[in-house]
C-alpha cells in the first residue's frame, strides 16, 4: 500500500415492514429513522473503523487509529435516506508525527422523480479534526441521475 488506509468493521441490523390486510396504521422507530405508513424498510450499522500506518514516511500519519462507526439507512418508495458516521483516534504510533483524531458523518437522501430521474447528495463526507477543534472538511454536493434500460 502507498497510503493511509481505514478499515471498518460493521455488524448491521435490518427491519422491514409491509402492511397486509385491510388496516391502517404508522410505523416508527427508536432511535428516530423509521416513520412509514404502507411500506418502508431500514438498516441499522454498528462496527468499528482502524486507522493502519501504512505508505512510509512520506505519505502516512504512522499512527494507529480505532474507533466506533454508526450507521442507518431507510428507505420508502420514491425516497432513501440515512447517516453514516466513523471516528478515528489515535492509540499509538510515531510520536513525532500528528495524531489523528476525527469524526466523519456521511448524509445519503436520494429522492426519486418522474422518468427514470433522481436528485441525491454526493461527495458529502464532512470531516470534524478534534486536534484542530473544527471542521476540516465541509463539502456540498447534489447530482441529477437518469435511469436508461436497454433491451437485448
């Protein structure tokens, strides 16, 4: 390898929920992310991130880094949503070089249009660096998708 790298453990939890029959009723959650009438479905991530010193003195931190890293994604039809989060920080390494102490939170919300069209948020991983106290990274990001399908 040439550079840092992160590995992420993730142990993930799915609800789904259809409604069958005649009834009416609402569907939530707890914690919050789940609200859905006739149909919805979401996912729950809990892991872990590393931080390994990769990529030699030029291109690395040479630190080692573990943290938590939460995740949760629903969906209903037209629209998808949810929150990814990871933390790094620091546990050993080379002294002489910067720790590595940060938090990264990730939205993802696509909402489907008419005709094969979406709209979603893209390259938005803002990124808060406790050594500094502030954010280091603050992206902003939408994009437009067509869906085309081709036949054989």
């Amino acid at each position: 390898m040439t550079q840092a790298r992160t590995v992420t453990a993730r142990f993930t939890y799915q609800v789904s929920v259809s409604r069958s029959g005649t009834g009416l009723g609402r569907v939530t959650s707890s914690p919050a992310g789940i609200d859905c009438g006739a149909a919805c479905s979401g996912r729950f991530d809990v892991g872990s991130v590393a931080l390994l010193p990769t990529g030699g003195d030029q291109r690395s931190t040479e630190q080692w880094g573990f943290g938590p890293a939460v995740g949760f994604v629903a969906k209903k039809p037209g629209l998808e949503w949810g929150v990814l989060n990871q933390n790094v920080f620091t546990v050993a390494g080379n002294s002489s070089k910067p720790a590595v102490n940060i938090s990264s939170i990730q939205p993802i919300v696509n909402y489907q249009l008419p005709n094969g069209w979406s709209s979603h948020f893209s390259e938005m991983q803002m990124t808060y660096d406790w050594e500094k106290s502030r954010w280091s990274s603050l992206p902003l990001g939408l994009g437009m998708r067509k869906q085309y399908l081709f036949k054989q």
